[in-house]
C-alpha cells in the first residue's frame, strides 16, 4: 500500500469513527414479513439463498436505511420449498451537526457495512427462524457477520 493509500485509509477510518461517535440509534421497524411455502410435504432443507440490499436517506437530522432480505429455501434435492421476505427502515439520529461534510455517498456505505448491519441482525435472524418453523420447517440460525463482511455467511438448520 502506499503512503497516499495509507494516508487516504486512515483518514476515512477517522471520519468513519467520528461519524460512529456522532449518531445515535433511534429505530429500528420492521416493514415487510413474509414468508410462503411451496412445497407441503418437504420437511428437510438444504440451501438457503439469502440476498440483502440496502438503501439510505440521509437530512439535516437523520439517517435512515431501508434493508430488504430475501432468501429461497430449497430441498436437498433443490426443490424450492419457501420463500422468505424481510424489510427493515432503521433510522438514527444525527448528534453532531459537524458530521454533515464528512457524509459522503461512500462514507454512509462503509459505515453500513461496518455497522448499522450490525443492529439489524438480529432482527433477520429471529424473522427466519420464526418463519422457518410457522411454515412446518426445521429451524434455521442465520451465523454471526464476520468481519468484512456485510451480511451473515452461514447458517444453521436444527432436526
């Protein structure tokens, strides 16, 4: 890496930080829960596809993102057998008018990728397993957000 690169790193992990530092958490509402099964008589699972997105709205005073988790569920043979859907508005308060400048389109991302998702997953990680298990299902653990990645990259389905 060189000096510019380091320089440029370590000055985006400080405004990310101070962006950290100076918004708070204020909500969190769930806007779509959804779930259908396709197949009546598979009780085992194999693949889970799960796609997040995320977009952001940003004012004077909040920052707000609207998260949409999808994911198929599919036999062990590749059936489709459900289909779930998720949709989150999280929303945080900005506590540092002086944050404002420091809020580009790439900062907000980063700082979704490295924290806002964190708040939220629990939330898609209760829906799935409660709508695994209302549709007849074994249920499925979605795993922890390991670090650089945005979204969880494991799961689990309990007999």
């Amino acid at each position: 890496m060189t000096e510019t690169a380091r320089a440029s790193s370590a000055g985006n992990d400080s405004s990310l930080w101070r962006i950290i530092q100076g918004v708070e958490l204020v909500d969190v509402r769930v806007t779509r829960w959804y779930s259908e099964l396709r197949d009546f008589e598979v009780r085992e699972i194999q693949e889970f596809d799960p796609v997040f997105s995320v977009d952001f709205r940003n004012d004077d005073e909040t920052l707000q993102f609207k998260w949409d988790f999808d994911a198929s569920i599919n036999s062990k043979t590749g059936h489709p057998v459900a289909d779930l859907g998720l949709g989150i508005v999280q929303t945080f308060t900005v506590t540092d008018r002086d944050l404002r400048p420091l809020m580009t389109e790439r900062l907000i991302h980063e700082f979704v990728e490295k924290t806002a998702v964190i708040s939220i997953v629990p939330f898609v990680r209760e829906a799935v397993q409660t709508m695994t298990v209302r549709l007849g299902l074994p249920p499925l653990t979605l795993g922890l957000v390991r670090a650089g990645k945005a979204v969880p990259q494991a799961y689990s389905v309990r007999p």
